[in-house]
C-alpha cells in the first residue's frame, strides 16, 4: 500500500467545494482543510505508483478550484495507535 500526503491549493472560494469532490475521488480516503499556506491536505492509499498518477494527476488536479498541487509520499508510519490496535486483544 502506497500512503501520500496531497497539498492542495485552491481559489479561496472554492475550499468546501473542492474538497467534497476530491473525497469521492476513488483512492483518497480522508481530506482535511488546514490552516498554512494550502488550503487542503488530502491523503491517498493506492496500490501501486501508477495509481497515484491516476489519482493526483488525472483526477484531483483537475478538480474545479483546485489551483496546484504538490506530493509526498510517505516510507513508513509511526503511530502510536496503529502499534496499540495491532497488539491488543481488547482487554482492558
């Protein structure tokens, strides 16, 4: 599985709207509006690298509002959470 953090700016008029379409993007699983210089941050989970192209560059910079976009992709994650639930047995 293939994480990446999608910075997105978009017309200052347009945030709420962008968002709602790129979260119906198939492969975004969350999208977030930040404070900062972007105005979204959306992640994506895909499968392979060419998924992400289809996602990124053939969806979600295409979305209306949406003005640029700039791409991180994630080697490893370090969550807390994530540890506890894959080791709990769910007694408390």
């Amino acid at each position: 599985m293939i994480t990446a953090f999608v910075f997105i700016r978009t017309e200052s008029n347009k945030i709420p709207e962008a968002a709602e379409k790129i979260s119906a993007i198939p492969g975004v699983s969350e999208v977030y509006s930040v404070t900062g210089e972007w105005d979204l941050i959306a992640i994506a989970r895909v499968q392979q690298h060419e998924d992400l192209a289809d996602v990124v560059a053939d969806h979600l910079s295409k979305v209306e509002g949406v003005v640029e976009t700039t791409t991180h992709i994630a080697f490893r994650a370090y969550s807390r959470h994530d540890l506890e639930a894959a080791f709990s047995i769910g007694l408390e």
